[in-house]
C-alpha cells in the first residue's frame, strides 16, 4: 500500500480521536513542582523582548473533558492580570 493510500485511510480514525497522536495530560506546573524545576515546563514565564520590557505569560491547561488540570493555573494567571491593572501600564 503506498503511504499516501495509508495516510488517506487513516486521517478519519485519527481526527475522530484526538488523544490517538496528542495525549491528555497536564505538561504545565507550579514553580514548586519539579516538572517546573528540572524541565522547565512551568505554569508561568517571565521575559524581556528585544527593547527590554519585560513581560509574562500564564498557561492554563483543560483537559478533554474540558475541566481544568490545575486550577491553581487559573489562579495565578487572575492575580497576573490583577497585579497588571494595579500598577498601571507597565508590568515588573
């Protein structure tokens, strides 16, 4: 069978079923988990862009079934967002 044929018969099957190529689990943690430690897979990133200004992003990740793995994640991106509108426009 040629690859084409084989890829043409299997696309339906694998689109029908998401955790059949991305598996549903948490990649994301807490700055106190070794996850975030050791692999650098942390909930939360701070950065500077190339002027200098610095800036964060929160990961909040939802499974499948569309509960949330952590919610803490949820919880930090909140007072991320809190912390940015009370000190104006710039975020530290």
């Amino acid at each position: 069978m040629k690859p084409l044929v084989a890829l043409l018969l299997v696309a339906p099957f694998a689109a029908a079923f998401p955790s059949f190529y991305v598996h549903d689990q948490q990649y994301r943690y807490g700055p106190k988990d070794d996850h975030c430690k050791q692999k650098q897979m942390c909930s939360s990133e701070k950065h500077l862009d190339a002027t200098g200004h610095s800036y964060s992003l929160n990961f909040i990740e939802v499974g499948d079934d569309g509960k949330l793995f952590d919610t803490t994640q949820l919880d930090a991106a909140r007072a991320q967002l809190r912390a940015a509108r009370a000190s104006g426009p710039t975020i530290s």
